[in-house]
C-alpha cells in the first residue's frame, strides 16, 4: 500500500512517476479536530481574556464565545481584500497533512474524530478541498473543539483553545 514507483517511457525518455495504490504516504493522528478562528486584534482585546498574552492557554466554552463575541469590536482594519476573520480547519498535524496534500500533492489522512456540527463541517470540507483522506476521520455526536487565534499589530499569536466537552477518537475505535 502508499506509493508504487514504476518506470514510463515518455517520448521514448525514461522517467519515473509515482501512483497512489491504496493507503495515504502519510497519516497524521489529531484525536480532537479543531477548527481555527484567526482575527488580527489590538492590545485591548488581548487585556482581556485570561493568560498570559501570547503562547496558548485552554479556556472553557463560556470564555471562547466571550472571545468570539468581542472580536467585531477589537479586530484592526486590513489592507487588503482578505477577510477580517478567518474560520479553517487547525491544528499542528492538520496543518501539516494539509500542507503535505495541497502544497506538495502527497498523499496524505488524518486520524481523528469531529463532532457532527457545523464547525465538524467546515473542518471536514477544508481538509477534503485540500485533498485529505478522510476515510479515517470519525463523525460523532457532539462538538469539535475550536481555538480563537489572535494576531497582534506585530504578528505574535494569543490561542486559546477549547477542547472542553469535544469529541476526540478513542483508542477503542477501528480503523481497519
């Protein structure tokens, strides 16, 4: 399974090109899916919310709505035509198998559960845009963790990550 190099004969040229025979090149293993909402923000924002500004802090459901809901007031003008706030699939493995799939057309999966709502939806559909297998995601009942990524005037990053109550694969699940 993975990829199978064989040889071609190109305008009587060897070369060699690789087919996908089955099974991704690379799995990448994110139990919780997580979806990403990135704004630029002014200081004032960030004075906020609990933690430390920069780095990554968990917050419980009730803080991250807080967050979202602050965001219209507190978000700085952009300069070009790009959205104010951006909504993505997010994660360290799932932007490392995105990357691998979109940007370099590896054959690459994600390992992992997301909750059957609409951010379990958009997760699901950007991955599957960037042409990640999902044959190994697990829908259930529930919701998918969320992180507020906030970007400051110089570009440092503030997360704040949800995984209270989301749904995550179980060591339990079959994948085969």
């Amino acid at each position: 399974m993975g990829v199978e190099i064989r040889p071609a004969t190109i305008n009587g040229e060897n070369h060699s090109e690789s087919v996908n025979i089955g099974a991704p090149v690379v799995l990448g293993l994110q139990p919780f899916a997580l979806v990403d909402h990135i704004a630029k923000v002014d200081w004032s924002l960030l004075s906020q919310i609990p933690g430390e500004r920069g780095g990554s802090f968990p917050v419980a459901v009730e803080e991250l709505k807080h967050i979202l809901n602050e965001l219209n007031a507190h978000i700085l003008p952009s300069t070009d035509n790009e959205s104010l706030l951006k909504t993505i699939a997010g994660g360290s493995v799932a932007n490392t198998i995105r990357g691998l799939a979109a940007g370099f057309g590896i054959s690459s999966g994600i390992i992992g559960a997301c909750g059957e709502d609409e951010e379990g939806k958009l997760f699901m559909s950007n991955m599957g845009l960037s042409k990640v297998d999902l044959s190994r995601l697990r829908l259930k009942n529930g919701t998918t963790a969320q992180c507020v990524c906030l970007v400051d005037e110089v570009g440092n990053r503030t997360m704040r990550p949800c995984l209270s109550g989301s749904v995550k694969v179980q060591v339990i699940s079959t994948f085969i």
